[in-house]
C-alpha cells in the first residue's frame, strides 16, 4: 500500500525477569524462582495509513498497549520493525532510543499520566520546550493555542491537575500529545475510565481533531460501539497476536475468526419487547497465560471450530475477502473448498 504511514513488521515484545542476587543464589539452591518470560505481543504485522483511524480491540491482557508503547517508540521491540513514513521509531542497538516525535500517545488514566507537582501549563510546554518547538519565551502563547484547541480556557494553565475532572484532565493530556506537533496519535483506552457523556465529548474531540490536523491514529478500546464510531477498520488482537483486520462495516458485519465473533456476541444490547430478550453469549474458557501461551493458534484451547492443525500450526493471516483478513485454519479451509463465506 502506497499510502501507508505507520507500519509495524513481525513485532514481538517479551519481558524476561531481572534476578536480584538474592533470587539468583536462591535459584542455585534449589529454591522455586520463577524465571518464565511474558510474550505479551508475538509477531505482529500491521500497516496504519495515513489519515485513518485503526481500532485495536481484544480482551484484558491481550498485549493492545504494549504494541501502542512498541510503536509510539516508548518500548523497544524484542523482535521486529517499527517504522514511521518509512523512518525507524527506535535506534538499534543495545540501548535504543526514539528517533521521532511524529508520533504520541494519549494514555488511558488521565489521574495518573500527569504529573501532579507540574502545572498544566508546564506540563504541557516539557516537551516542546526540550525539541525546540517554541521558546520559553513564547511557550504561554503555545500553551494557550493548545488548550484552546482542545476547549479549555487557556487560564487553566497555571492550575494543578487535581484541580480538574476526569474529562478535563484527559483534554489536558490531549493537548499534551498536540503540542508535540505529531502525525499519529496512539490513543491507549482514552475514555475507559471517563462518564458516559464525558466519553461522548472525548470520542467527538477526536473526531474534530482528526478532521482539522489529519492525524493518523491507532485507537485502542474495549468498547466496540465507540470503535464502531470513530475507527475506519479494526484489527482484533488475541494473546499477542493479530487475528482479524477488515473494515469497520465488514467486520461488524460478517466477523470471520471465532474469537471476533465471540467479542460481537458479547455486546450487551438494549430491548424493550420481553418478546425478544438477549441472549448473552460470553467468550467460553479463560485467556491462556502469556507465560506460557498454547502452540498453534492461541485461540484454540477455547475456540468451539478447533481442528487438529488448530493445536499444532500457527495460522498465518491471510486476505480472504476484500480488504478482509484472517488468521484461522477453518475459516481459510471453508475459502479453499469454496463454502465461504460462511453465514
């Protein structure tokens, strides 16, 4: 795709336990110290163009904001590429460090992503200041535009974040990520932790913003009704890897892997005729521990589809329809045998 902005190439991301000496001679020892690595994301391929809104959505601990921190340039990859416009986030090497400042993330707790001991004037200044991008001179007209932009009274600038409410800090923290001047935004669950009809002026704020600056983002979220709004296609996240992507519309409605089927089906809905009550079906079986995630497709220990090969072979995700990919045995075997697609 000639319009790609952001591309992320076979990334994986592993946390391997520092022993403290203490742990170490206790090992030698005999002593029980657990030393399993975490695979929070393994071998994840995706491509964001530019100007679009890419849905990240999975379950708890599926590895959605360790892939945000790997591409916003905030973790390293253990494995893989992440590059911007076609330039690395990160340096090489040992010790990396981020190259660019094209892309920022807006993170999910806007109680804990600012500095309590920093006015939101400072706060916001920090980074620009350090890259050069106003002067300590001009950083309260700066500020001021970017609160502004946000809409917040540019007086607010000299208030403490405690001084605010869950809405206004989030915008603070927009703001923040604006000031930088980006192209991408990575959006970590920004309105998971906000009222209702405070995430209906989030979720709007980023639509505005998107439209007057042209910003790509990746948008992470559990809640599907607001990926369903703001995002043009989805990718489905399982245990580190991705095992969906298609457009918004094609994955809402013709969900292709079982675990995106399961995810839809277990959307609370709202009927009033008690002709017609919800059947709620949840995703059966816990999520497999990323210590010591299932061979082949991690989804198969609680997938109702699972074939043999499920247990044994990765599945590699490929382009079933349209713009319409998947990783899944069954799904990609129904495509060959010519039954696809299934209803």
């Amino acid at each position: 795709m000639s319009d790609v902005f952001a591309r992320i190439d076979t990334v994986s991301r592993r946390f391997t336990p520092r022993l403290s000496v203490g742990d170490r001679i206790a090992a030698a020892f005999g002593a029980p110290v657990d030393t399993r690595t975490v695979h929070a994301v393994d071998g994840v391929s995706l491509a964001i163009r530019k100007g679009e809104v890419l849905g990240l959505v999975g379950e708890s601990g599926c590895g959605k904001s360790t892939l945000g921190r790997v591409l916003t340039g905030i973790l390293p990859p253990s494995e893989g590429e992440v590059t911007v416009a076609g330039e690395p986030v990160m340096s090489a090497g040992p010790n990396p460090v981020k190259l660019t400042r094209r892309v920022q993330m807006v993170f999910q707790n806007p109680y804990a992503s600012l500095n309590p001991r920093m006015r939101v004037g400072e706060a916001v200044a920090e980074g620009p200041l350090a890259h050069g991008l106003t002067t300590g001179a001009e950083a309260g007209d700066y500020v001021a535009s970017w609160l502004a932009r946000v809409g917040l009274d540019p007086a607010f600038a000299s208030r403490y974040p405690h001084q605010f409410s869950g809405g206004q800090r989030q915008r603070i923290a927009i703001a923040r990520a604006l000031a930088m001047q980006p192209d991408m935004l990575v959006c970590d669950e920004p309105v998971a932790s906000l009222d209702v009809s405070i995430q209906a002026q989030i979720v709007n704020l980023f639509l505005q913003l998107r439209r007057e600056l042209g910003l790509t983002m990746l948008f992470i979220s559990h809640d599907l009704g607001v990926v369903r709004h703001l995002c043009d296609r989805v990718a489905v996240m399982y245990l580190g890897r991705i095992v969906e992507v298609a457009d918004v519309a094609d994955l809402y409605a013709q969900p292709l892997h079982p675990y995106a089927r399961a995810l839809l089906d277990s959307v609370p809905q709202l009927r009033l005729d008690d002709d017609a009550l919800v059947t709620f079906r949840a995703v059966a079986g816990e999520l497999p521990s990323p210590l010591a995630p299932p061979p082949g497709c991690h989804f198969s220990p609680r997938c109702p589809m699972v074939e043999p090969i499920c247990r044994t072979l990765r599945p590699a995700l490929d382009t079933l329809l349209p713009g319409h990919a998947v990783a899944c045995h069954v799904a990609q075997a129904e495509a060959a045998a010519g039954s696809f697609p299934a209803s």
